[in-house]
C-alpha cells in the first residue's frame, strides 16, 4: 500500500473513531437535581423529602406528582435516553415525555440501580428542554427510585445542566451608584411584581443598603409578608446568642401588628414583618430612613410601606444599629427565590421610580443601576436569569428555564424625570389606634399622679405652671422660650440649657403650635403632647423612638410678632 493511501485510511479511520466517540459521549444527570409539580414537602433548611444528594428520586408515592428534569441542548440529531433505576416491587409502568414524544417502560425490580435504554428522539433546534416522568399506577411503596438519567448522541453534545444540589433559581441584584458626597438619609423604591410571576418562596427585596433590607415576600401558600431586617454588627453569621449585646440591633418601635424578633444562619440581626396580602400586579411604595449619630456610632434605620388600600404610610419598624453612625449607602435591590422546591419557576419584578433624600431633605432620582448575581449565577450552574429596562423601569428575572441575555456587572440606564415622592407620615396607617393607646398611656399617668393638667385641647393635655401677663401666642407668631423636653417616663431628651432660643412657631410640630396657644408671654406651661401631634412614626434622634408621647416645660419669654 502506497504512503500516501495508509495516510488517507488511517485518516478515515480516525475520523470515523472520533465520530463514534462524539455518539457514545454521556451527560449524567443527577437525579437529586430534579422538580415536583405540585411541589414536594421540605424543612426550612430546604430538605427535601423527594430528592436528597445521598438517594437521588425517593420516596416518590404519589401518582399525581410529576418530577421534571431541565437542560439546555446547543446542537440538534438525534437525543438517546437512559436512566439509572430500581424498586423493591415489581409491575410499576411509567412514562417519560420529551419535547411532545412519550415513551412507556417498567420499572427494573432490583436492590441495585440498573441501567434503563429508555429511547432515541431527534432535537429540532437548540434551546431548552425538559424531562418529564410520570405513573398512573403504584405497586409498592414507592413508584421508583432514580439515581441518574444518562443522555447522550449528537444533541447532547457541549449541553448544559446543574450538576449541584441546590435547585434555587439564581438571585439577581439591582446596586444603585450613589456620590459619595451625597449623605443619604431616605431611599425610596416602588416594585410591581407581574401575574403569574409570584411564586412561592419568593423575595422581592426593594430597599437594600448596607446594613439591612426591606421588600415583600411570598413565603407560604396563605400568607405574604413585608419584610425589614438589620444587620447586628461583627462576624457572626448563624447563632444571635452568641453575639454581644454591644453588637446587637435594638428595636426601638414597630408597626401595629407587626411581629420582630432576632434572625440567624444568613448573619444575624433584627427581623420584623408584617402579613400583608399584596397583590401581582399592583405596584408597592417602600421608602427607608436613616438616622445617624455619629457621636455614639450607632443610626436608627426606619422601614415604611405605603398601603395603597387606605393610601397611608405604615412604619414597619425602627432598629437602632450599633457600630454604624453612617448615612445610608450601599443601595440595592434583589429577586430571590430562597426555597428550590420550586427553582424551575418564573419569577420576575419591576423596580421603579428611585428617590435618595439628603440631609438638607432635597430629593436626588437615581436613574442607573448595576446587575448582579448569586453564586449560582455567576458559576452559571443555571442560565435562566437577568434584568433590564422596560417602560422607565428596572427589572430582574430567575427561574423557568429560559433564555439568558444579561451580563454580570452590565450598567442599566432609564429616564427618568418623575416627580419626586410625597410621603407623609402624619396621617399613618396606625394613627388611630395609635391615638387611643397614647390616650390611655397619658391619663394612666394623669390618674397615678404623675402628672397633672389644668385642660386639654385637640388631644394635648396641658397644665399652666406660671400666669402669664401679656399676649397669648397665636400660630402665627415667633417666640424666645426656654425649654426641656422628656418622654412620658421622665427621661430627659433634649433642653435648651438656660439659654433662650428662637423660632418661628410654625416651623415647629403640631403639638407646639396648637397647645401654646394656651400660654401668654411671660408665662409657663407643660404640654403633654400624643405621637400623632409629635413625631408620629418617625424616629427622632435617638432618645426620641417612634410613636412617642412628648412632655415639655415651656417658658414663653417674648412673642415676636
């Protein structure tokens, strides 16, 4: 045989081997990577009872469950099949659907995993496609148990599927760019979350900054919550026992019927929420302060959700922060999907109309935002998630097994040129009950002697401590006071040291301009003044929380007309 002819057969024959091997290629896929529609039962740690690293597909019994396997195909030919299975009982039949075509099999009767040729179909087009296994009958106490599903053939080559037991869609961030000369003491967000893109275990988180979070959340099939926590300071990440006082969060007030308690195992903090039944579709105003001291190292982060039903502002709750002093920075939002029972969901929200607020209480709109990802996404264990601007608004996505198309860190623009936020916290949510509880807290002092009164007006109390001889003041007017102001428990917070000061009356709260009305110059008078003609929900410096009833003893030294 000529030099030239054993090249060209050996070149054939090497062509043919690579050929056969590119055919015999396997993709396994593990069987814990698997989904249950309905969903299977699991704990809070997220084990489930159907999949498991150790056991693959077990325990699976039920005939109306149907357990889904996803992948992404690059090439098109011919797919074949194989699954690795078993079952102590014989006579089990199942179904397994592809792309339309379904083929019919016994379950093998075995102790040990054997090896199924299920069958061949043809891939049209590149894209993702999905497993589906089913039974009509059960004969035993389980339909199988499946430890892999092997594909290989021209399709399968360079395919793409989660080798990892985690089955959570990817989380996805927002991070809004923010000067660093801007001391930020409000950040505003609204978030629309679409139909059919709530699905449960879901965290659609709005206003995010370095020390905590706030968004909503479906967490079960019959509740939804709104969410704000803050972080504790230090290192610790599962145990809040183990975490110093000096370090902790501390609630300073809350919402009516808002439930907070401390959180671990994803660092720990202070947690608050409020069941709320929010609805797909409807658009939810979020807005969070801070309030920094920077003399003590600690700021008070404030959490507020407007609820369109009665359109007013409800505080959530206030945790002074330890450690901190710091205005509020690090904005961002995130999409999570925080249980993977159901990671094969489509999950989507909408994030508009950005608003920080300075200290001078100007109102700058944020009209960039970064795009992130989890671990997940960023090792590309999954490809179905992204985000981007529709209609002047951000957007994030994860889960349903789509198509890819954002890249880590890409910069997203919008418009922008809304009008800024209109937020007043005074007629809240909880004003009335409110009212009634600050009500029965200032005559329960009345009745046990601690304070007395002379009358009241619009729901202040007040009692004359010095006659006046000149005239009385009106709204309208400036006056020079001296002044000291404590809580209703007699705790000192603020006072003018001897010293008198000057203003403009109506620059001042509602309780001061309605109560020294009662009051001439030259005379004396103690307010006893409700949350809601005070600082209502709002904190007020650190010794002031929300919700607070106020005690002043005023000297009213001159009325500048």
């Amino acid at each position: 045989m000529g030099y030239f002819k054993r090249i060209f057969v050996l070149s054939v024959f090497f062509l043919f081997l690579d050929a056969h091997v590119f055919a015999q290629k396997l993709y396994v896929i593990p069987a814990f990577t698997g989904y249950a529609i309905p969903n299977e039962k699991s704990n809070e740690e997220d084990e489930s009872a159907l999949f498991s690293e150790k056991d693959g597909l077990h325990n699976w019994s039920n005939r109306n469950q149907r357990i889904f396997y996803y992948f992404y195909l690059r090439n098109i030919g011919q797919l074949h099949i194989a699954m690795y299975m078993r079952n102590e009982s014989a006579g089990n039949t199942m179904f397994l659907k592809i792309n339309n075509q379904v083929f019919k099999f016994q379950v093998p009767q075995s102790k040990q995993f054997k090896k199924l040729d299920v069958g061949t179909i043809n891939i049209p087009k590149s894209g993702f496609y999905n497993i589906e296994l089913y039974a009509t009958v059960r004969l035993g106490k389980q339909i199988a148990n499946l430890q892999s599903i092997e594909l290989s053939g021209p399709a399968s080559l360079d395919m793409h599927y989660n080798l990892k037991p985690r089955r959570n869609a990817a989380s996805v961030h927002l991070s809004y760019p923010l000067p660093d000369s801007v001391k930020a003491i409000g950040f505003y967000n609204e978030v629309t979350v679409p139909k059919n893109a709530d699905q449960l275990y879901s965290y659609f988180m709005a206003c995010g900054f370095a020390r905590g979070y706030f968004g909503m959340q479906v967490n079960s099939a019959t509740e939804r919550r709104i969410i704000f926590s803050v972080w504790d300071a230090g290192n610790e990440a599962v145990d809040r026992n183990k975490v110093s006082d000096d370090n902790k969060v501390q609630l300073i007030g809350k919402g009516e019927n808002v439930i907070a308690e401390g959180f671990g195992n994803e660092g720990t903090g202070g947690h608050s929420h409020f069941v709320y039944d929010w609805k797909a579709g409807e658009t939810y105003r979020f807005y969070v302060t801070a309030l920094p001291d920077s003399a003590s190292g600690t700021t008070i982060y404030s959490g507020y959700f407007f609820i369109p039903e009665t359109k007013k502002w409800k505080l959530i709750a206030s945790f002074k922060s330890p450690k901190d002093g710091n205005y509020l920075h690090g904005l961002y939002s995130f999409l999570e999907n925080f249980w993977g029972v159901n990671g094969n969901l489509y999950r989507k929200a909408y994030y508009s109309n950005q608003w920080v607020r300075n200290q001078n209480s100007e109102w700058k709109e944020l009209t960039q935002s970064v795009f992130t990802c989890d671990a997940t996404g960023k090792a590309l264990d999954r490809l179905d998630f992204g985000g981007g601007v529709e209609n002047d608004s951000f957007y994030l996505w994860n889960g349903g097994f789509q198509g890819m198309h954002t890249k880590y860190g890409e910069l997203f623009h919008r418009k922008g040129g809304n009008p800024q936020p209109d937020i007043d916290l005074y007629q809240n949510a909880d004003s009335l009950v409110q009212a009634e509880k600050d009500k029965e807290l200032i005559l329960a002092s009345i009745r046990a002697g601690k304070l007395d009164t002379t009358g009241s007006i619009n729901s202040i109390y007040y009692q004359i401590l010095k006659e006046g001889q000149g005239d009385w003041v009106k709204p309208e007017d400036s006056l020079s006071v001296r002044y000291k102001g404590t809580l209703l428990n007699g705790e000192l917070f603020d006072e003018s040291k001897g010293k008198p000061v000057s203003f403009p009356l109506k620059r001042l709260i509602k309780g001061w301009q309605i109560g020294l009305t009662k009051c001439r110059e030259g005379g004396k008078i103690r307010l006893i003044i409700p949350s809601a003609l005070a600082y209502t929900i709002r904190a007020r410096a650190e010794k002031i929380p929300p919700n607070s009833v106020l005690v002043f003893d005023i000297d009213v030294l001159e009325i500048k007309k």
